[in-house]
C-alpha cells in the first residue's frame, strides 16, 4: 500500500459525486490529497471536466479500482461512500 501525502493525486469514482455535481458522463475524476487523516482517510479536492473543483473530507483511500468499486454502495448501505484510489502505474 502507498502512503499518502498531501499534494499526491488519487483517482475518485464519479458514482459516488452523482447528484451532487455535474461530472459529464465521465467514470472518474482526478483529485489531489489535501489532508491526512490516516493511510486510509483523506481530505481531497477533485477536479471536475464539466465545473469547478469540488472538495471533499473523510474519502477512503484505496490500493486500486476494484477494491474501491468494493466500497461502493450496495443494497444495504442508502449512502454513497466517498472513496478514491490511488491511479494506475503505467
């Protein structure tokens, strides 16, 4: 696992901003770290295609995609976590 910092960026699912922004029809967004809370909390600001940036506190942070699409709301949980994950190396 990769230890956040601020300034590093993460990658934020847009399933989690629906309704609340307007992203575009885009799957994810770019965000940087603005805070720490842990090594899998974190204060972000994302950066939207389609307005302005966005911020947002207490976002868990993931190792990769799936394991953030893991997190992702489900029949049981009526609310959207907000959840990131740290982007592909290529």
């Amino acid at each position: 696992m990769q230890k956040p910092s601020l300034a590093r960026f993460v990658l934020v699912p847009t399933d989690c901003l629906l309704g609340q922004v307007q992203t575009n029809g885009a799957d994810v967004a770019p965000a940087v770290i603005t805070r720490v809370w842990s090594d899998t909390m974190v204060n972000v600001q994302i950066f939207l295609d389609a307005g302005p940036v966005v911020a947002r506190t207490s976002v868990h942070l993931y190792d990769t995609a799936e394991d953030a699409a893991a997190g992702a709301p489900s029949a049981e949980r009526a609310f959207a976590e907000l959840r990131c994950y740290w982007p592909p190396r290529v």
